[in-house]
C-alpha cells in the first residue's frame, strides 16, 4: 500500500530558518511536517494529499494506545500551528502550515499542506535547502531538529556566523536561556551537536550534516553571536590569507552583505547586481550568499548573475 517515498526534503531558505508557531513540545509536529513535506516531487506544481502510515515512524508493527493517543494529540496541535517567516526587520509573515489533516482508526494520516506555502516547497529554482528524512526523523530533542533544520540553509557556505538574537528566536528558545548563554549552551547547543553529529556517524548520505560551532564574544565577556563551521579546512585557509583582525572584519562583511541579500533577492525579489570593486560584494561573490546560490545554480547548469 504504502511505496517507497522520498528520503529528502526540499525547502526554501525561508522555511528552513522560519520559526513554528506555537512552539513544539514534542519531536512528533516536525516529523509528520517533515514525512509529508518529503512526498512532494519535482514536477509537482500543486499540493496533493498525502498519506503517512504511523507505524513507519514509530517503526513498529502495531501501534499502541499510548503511541495512538500522543500521535491524535500531536495532528490536533498540528492543526493550529502555522510557519512564522520575518518580513523586513520588524514584520513577520505568518502561515499556517496545513490545509487539511486526519488520521483514520488504523493509524494512517492524511495530510495537505496549505497551498500559500507552494512557493516554498514546489518548482524550487533558488534560494533552497534540502535535508536527510532518515537522519531527520532520527533526531529526538525539538532543539536538535530546529537547529538541524536551519543549518541546512547555510552548509552551501563553509562558514557563518548568526547574531544570538536571532539564534534563539530561530531556536524559539525560552526567556531563562535568553539571559543566560551557559544554560543555553548547555541545555541546546551541545545537546544538539552531539546528537547531531551522531546521526552524521550513522548515516548512509554521501555528505551528512556535520559541523563545529563556537561562540563570538563582545569583549571578553558577552557572547553576541555564534559561529558555525561546516568545512573546517576551507575556513582556516580563509583566515590564513586575512589579516589580523580578520574575524571582526569576515563578521562585519558577512553581515552586511546577508543584510544587502535579504534586502534585495529576497524581500524586494530584485536581481541582484553586486560590484566586485566594494568589500561587501567581493566577500558575498566569493565566500557568501551569491558564492553559494552560484554553486547551487551550477550544479543544476542554471546560474546566472
């Protein structure tokens, strides 16, 4: 009954790094998001509905009362929750992720994705990410799968570096890991790179996520960003070939450079015209956001400044 399906996700950027509203108690909501989300395919230019058997994810041949009733409990909170996508600096866009859920006696559910997210998961040309199902559903900390999720948007690059603002607001973490980074290291970051790179040991893709972090402090004391590493060797010979204060100025250029992208590609939807000559843009042709949307476009025979 049930076909071999899809073992990747493919998703926009924005979706990748949008928070889920309200936040998820259980590693349940992203999973079945994540199962359904995985059916679309290449040449689908609408949401169809999509069947998802329980018994695949708890991997089990019968289910029991208690995986029954937590998975009835997760598709009624599923129902309320939508996708929240930062719009300029203050806005948000707000979607609601599905159009339609159900889950029969057997434990089958039936799931459509609201058809305003189309332009987030279907005919996908740029400015997306795609992600392992299996190491996906592997995870089982809510904090793992946001991070491993919105990691997937950057690992085109070999680095970046993300404010710790909008770190926990990805993360949606709460007040007490706001005030004090040690709890949030502690009880998130570490959690999820341990168990992240363990589903990297583990996993049968040919380039799984795997990573390194490390905080950027304001002085000696306060950590104002976090740094993520996804190709160690490229990023030390980067920095060998910068001068001395070239952490605080590869901050600085990525930054603006992120800021000038977002601005431009994706909020204004305008082509993006960078100047070689400018700092800003040399950084974001070579090691930044149009470094990684031409090698994505490359790989697909499509790119084009």
């Amino acid at each position: 009954m049930f076909r071999k399906r899809n073992q990747t996700v493919k998703e926009s950027n924005n979706i990748a790094r949008a928070r889920i509203s309200p936040s998820s108690s259980t590693v349940w909501d992203e999973r079945i998001i994540s199962a359904i989300a995985a059916r679309n395919t290449i040449d689908d230019t609408e949401f169809q509905e999509h069947k998802l058997d329980l018994r695949t994810l708890y991997e089990t041949k019968k289910l029991s009362t208690l995986q029954f009733t937590e998975a009835k409990r997760a598709i009624r909170d599923l129902a309320r929750k939508t996708f929240e996508i930062p719009n300029g600096h203050r806005g948000i866009s707000v979607f609601p992720i599905f159009a339609r859920l159900e889950i029969n006696d057997d434990g089958v559910i039936t799931g459509c994705l609201n058809p305003k997210l189309k332009p987030h998961y279907l005919e996908l040309r740029q400015q997306f990410s795609i992600r392992s199902l299996p190491d996906f559903q592997a995870l089982s900390s809510t904090y793992s799968q946001k991070l491993y999720r919105f990691l997937c948007s950057w690992r085109g690059l070999p680095e970046v570096t993300i404010s710790l603002a909008e770190l926990h607001h990805a993360l949606d973490v709460p007040q007490s890991f706001k005030a004090d980074f040690r709890n949030f290291r502690i009880r998130v970051l570490d959690v999820a790179h341990r168990e992240i790179s363990a589903v990297a040991l583990k996993s049968t893709e040919k380039k799984p996520l795997e990573f390194d972090w490390e905080p950027i402090r304001e002085g000696r004391q306060k950590v104002t960003a976090v740094r993520f590493v996804f190709d160690r060797l490229e990023a030390q010979e980067t920095a060998k070939n910068q001068p001395e204060d070239a952490l605080s100025i590869h901050i600085k250029l990525q930054r603006e450079s992120n800021r000038c992208f977002e601005r431009i590609v994706i909020h204004d939807q305008r082509k993006c015209t960078p100047e070689p000559q400018t700092a800003k843009c040399k950084f974001c042709l070579e090691r930044g956001r149009m470094y990684a949307q031409k090698i994505v476009m490359e790989n697909q025979g499509k790119f084009q400044l």
